[in-house]
C-alpha cells in the first residue's frame, strides 16, 4: 500500500506541474490568440464584480 500511495503523490505533483505549464503556455505566451480573444468576447476575464452585486441585490 505505501508503494501505491508513493507513486500516486508522484501522479499528482507530476498533473500539477503539467496543469501550471499549460495555463503559462496557453495565457502568458499568447500561443493561440484565438482562445485569448473569445475569452474576451465570452466576458471571462472582465472584472464584473459590481454587476454581480447588482444582481444578487435584485436590481
């Protein structure tokens, strides 16, 4: 069992650092910049904290 546990921690520090070289590939670099613009288009990366209020108020 502590073999099997060993490897999975390993698993999962590995799909960490892939997740975090991913994001910085994908979002730092620019490499598609038709994903960055329908990010944009899809409003995802507004700071829309304030309309959210609105709407939770019941505006």
């Amino acid at each position: 069992m502590k073999t099997f546990e060993r490897i999975l921690i390993k698993m999962v520090i590995i799909q960490c650092l892939f997740l975090i070289m991913t994001q910085l590939f994908l979002h730092k670099w620019n490499a598609f910049p038709e994903l960055k613009q329908l990010s944009q288009y899809e409003g995802v990366t507004d700071n829309n904290f304030a309309e959210l209020l609105e709407t939770f108020r019941g505006k």
